[in-house]
C-alpha cells in the first residue's frame, strides 16, 4: 500500500499524541535563535552538546513566560511534543518557560567582554571617526553570501564610483577568528579608507568566533577605522565593542561608510555657485573700493596738486596780464586826454600862434608891461626859438 505524505505525517503525529512522556515534558537547554514574531509567538530553538530542538510558545501561552527570552540563556521548557503537518517535523510546544542560568558560550563571552572593557578597549576615547567621503571600502567577510552583495548593491547606489575591497575569509567555525583576522589585517595595509567587518544573522554558535580574543586585539590595533556588521540589529559580539562603530546590519554599514554621491555633487555644485557670487560682489566692492581709493589718491596726489597750483598761476597770470593790460589800456587813454588838454593849454602852441613868452633877465615871468622899467632886459621866446632884448 502507498500513503500520501500528509498522511504519514498525521499518523507521526498520532504516535506523539498517545506517547504519555512526549504529551508533557519538560526539557532543559540553551536558547538560540529566539524569534518574536508579529503575532506575538515566540519561535526558538534549544540546545545542548549533543542536539538541537525546535520549539514555539503560542501567544495564549505567554502567560508562562515571565522574563524576556534571549539567546544564550539557558531555560527549562515544559509542554508537549508533537508533529508539524505541514512541513512533517516535530518540535516542541511550550505552555512553561523557566530560567535555568545562562549558557556556557554566553558565560564565556560576558567574562571575555568585562576582561577587555577592563583593559580599556572599548573605551570611547580610541574610537576612530569614519571619514565624511570615503572612496575605498574594505570588507572582511565571506566570498559569496548576501553580506557582500549587499554591502555593493547599497554601495554603488549610494556613490557610483566607490572602490571595494574583498579579503575572503571564513565567518563560521573552529578557523574563522584566524581567517578574519588575517583578513582584517591584509586590508589594514591597503591604505583604505575604512574597513567593513560583517556576517549575516546566526545562533550564538554561529556568531561566536567574532567573540575572540585575539581579533579584538588586532581591530583594536588596526590604523584604519573598523564598522561592525555582524549578525542581527539584536546581535552584540566582542568584535561590536572594540570596533570604531556598529552597525545594525551589513546594509547599514554600507549606509553609514557610503556619501550619496548625486546629493555631494549638487552641494558642491551649489556652494561653486554660491562662491562665484561671493567672489562676484568681492569683487565689485574691491573694484568700486579701488575706484574711491584711486579717486582720493588722484586728488591728493603731488602731480595733481602741482597741476592744479600751475592751472591756478595761469589763472592768476592771465588775470594780471588782462588787468596790467587794462590799466595799461586806461592810463593810455587817460595820458591821451592829458595829452590833448596839455596841448589846448601848451605854451608852445600858443606861441607857434603868434604869441610869445616874455621873463626878466632872472627867467621870471613878466605878466604886464607895468612889471617892466627902461633899460630892462627881458627874454622873449617864440615857438622856434628865444632873444634877448632891453626895454626902450
């Protein structure tokens, strides 16, 4: 006879339902990949040395569980065990959820990361910055995977023209903290501009080799600034502490090392703008400022004020000319009307009219015949010339 699958599975699922243990159970382990889901189940798995078990507490059931669940934790899980159908496995179904101390790893890692936060290393002081532009990414992580795809697809959207850097190396397993590290390291020598340590999500066994001693000593002692990328947002290793800075996801370390090209060229594009005006009204205030200063520099410049004292004596020399000119022109006239009433009152002209000019012999004038006596001499003068003569 040939059954269908969903009928195996049903009949798996009666075997566990009539098996008295199985019906209710409680088991003790290590919480690992614990899920909160939207519908407010929990979804988890618990482990041991040996194995691991799928479980899930159903939303009616919170009511069992009085603490937060996380990874690492180590609990004891009371319900039952029984078959999924639909995907044919079985997991179990807890209605009781118990604290029973945490787990070896995470015990490992809380006494690792109070080790170095002693030492020191996490201290905010020796955090390098990441730089505002960076051009060159270096990225510590496995060759295939969504991590580096990831990392280049948010990359190239961001700025075209980034240059990344891949140093394959392991992320899971016994040799993975040395495979990082050395990666880390031959990356460190590249002169890049910053380096991208990351994974994808994972249990606390999967994660765990991020929580090495050794790779926190050679990210602390690296020049080049370090982001972590490892794991979930929820997700915290040794690594994320020594790092320069952590970032929730890979994507978002992408998001952080990555300018957005478009947006730096149009701020470039509009501080240039900006730039050239101010350069522009620089300019023309230097210019109209060198105008005034020239103009004052011309005004109270030697040559301009010789000039300005030469335009003057012109000046005055031709006011005095014309005024020397003038009275020149006025003292003419003025000894051309002398002259004429000199001439209408001339001696001379009298006498070249017939009259004559008549003095004693002591040249003084004689003014009437009664001035004179017999036997005076007296001088008569003519117009041409002068006689002597004595009165009779």
């Amino acid at each position: 006879m040939v059954y269908s699958v969903s009928k195996v599975n049903a009949y798996i699922k009666n075997m566990f339902m009539q098996d008295f243990v199985l019906n209710k159970i409680s088991v003790e382990g290590e919480v690992s990949n614990c899920t909160y889901a939207g519908s407010n189940h929990i979804y988890f798995t618990i482990k041991d040395e040996g194995g691991t078990l799928s479980a899930v507490m159903f939303a009616s059931q919170r009511g069992g569980l009085s603490f937060d669940m996380k990874r690492g934790q180590r609990v004891i899980v009371t319900g039952s065990i029984s078959c999924y159908e639909k995907e044919g496995r079985y997991q179990l179904y807890a209605v009781k959820i118990e604290e029973a101390g945490k787990g070896e790893l995470y015990e490992k890692y809380l006494i690792l990361k109070e080790k170095l936060e002693d030492m020191g290393m996490f201290d905010q002081s020796y955090k390098r910055e990441i730089p505002r532009f960076v051009q060159s990414i270096g990225v510590a992580t496995a060759q295939t995977g969504a991590v580096i795809n990831d990392i280049r697809n948010v990359s190239y959207r961001r700025n075209p023209y980034v240059r990344i850097v891949l140093a394959p190396c392991l992320v899971q397993g016994e040799s993975a903290s040395k495979s990082i590290i050395a990666a880390i390291k031959k990356l460190d020598k590249m002169n890049l501009d910053v380096i991208i340590v990351g994974r994808g999500g994972g249990s606390i066994e999967d994660l765990y080799c991020f929580n090495d001693e050794k790779l926190a000593e050679t990210i602390f002692n690296t020049k080049t600034p370090i982001i972590s990328a490892i794991g979930h947002e929820t997700d915290f290793t040794i690594a994320d502490f020594v790092a320069d800075l952590r970032a929730p996801t890979p994507s978002a370390a992408a998001e952080i090392a990555n300018f957005v090209y478009d947006d730096y060229m149009y701020t470039l594009d509009f501080y240039k703008k900006k730039l050239d005006e101010c350069a522009g009204r620089k300019v023309d205030y230097t210019k109209r400022d060198l105008d005034m200063l020239l103009i004052r520099l011309n005004t109270l410049s030697p040559q301009i004020k010789l000039r300005e004292q030469k335009q003057r004596l012109e000046n005055f020399s031709k006011t005095i000319q014309n005024s020397f000119k003038n009275i020149l022109e006025n003292k003419k006239t003025a000894l051309t009307n002398l002259s004429k009433r000199l001439e209408t009152v001339s001696p001379l002209k009298r006498l070249s009219g017939g009259y004559a000019y008549i003095s004693d012999k002591d040249n003084t004038k004689v003014l009437s015949a009664a001035a004179l006596h017999k036997e005076d001499e007296i001088n008569i003068f003519f117009s041409d010339g002068k006689i002597r003569a004595k009165v009779l």
